[in-house]
C-alpha cells in the first residue's frame, strides 16, 4: 500500500513519462496483461492511456488491471492511468520510495 507522500512523488514522475500502452474499447486482453507485467517489471511505473466514456468504467478497468498485474493505481486522470509495481530486487530498482 502506498503512502501519499509516495504517490504524490510517484505522480510527479509520471507527468514527464508518455503513455507506454493503450487500452481499446474492447477492454484489456490476457496478453495486454501479460505486456503491461513485462512493462512494470522493466519500468516499475506505467503511464497508459484508458478508453471509455466515463471515469467509472475507466477507473474499473485500471484496477482490474492492477489486481492482473500485482501493481497498485497510483491516480487516473482523465483517460491516462498510472499502475506502479515495485521491483523485489533491491539491486534492479529503478524508483527509490524510501520516506
């Protein structure tokens, strides 16, 4: 679970990042899942871009997609979600979260 000072700091990485994936309507495949743990797994932060016509269903699809890939939402706004993972390799870091 992370803290607010930790997603506010993560927030602040994510402004400066593209979006890495896109979700369609169709919603997120088995193999989307799949890139998207590939993609934490590399960059422990994620920027995606969400698609759908309200931020419920939205928000729905980012968690689900989070609970698949063992990361948590770190915020949603608008149509782009942000999915962080923590590497459990000390050494393979990228992102250092230590208050």
């Amino acid at each position: 679970m992370l803290s607010a000072k930790q997603r506010g700091r993560l927030s602040a990485l994510a402004q400066r990042m593209t979006c890495l994936a896109s979700v369609g309507r169709a919603g997120a495949s088995d193999a989307f899942a799949g890139r998207l743990g590939e993609l934490l797994a590399r960059h422990e932060l994620v920027k995606l871009r969400l698609a759908g016509d309200d931020g419920d269903s939205r928000r729905e699809l980012a968690e689900d997609l989070a609970v698949r890939t063992g990361s948590e939402v770190v915020r949603i706004i608008g149509k782009v979600a942000v999915l962080y993972r923590q590497n459990p390799d000390p050494a393979a870091r990228v992102i250092d979260l230590e208050e």
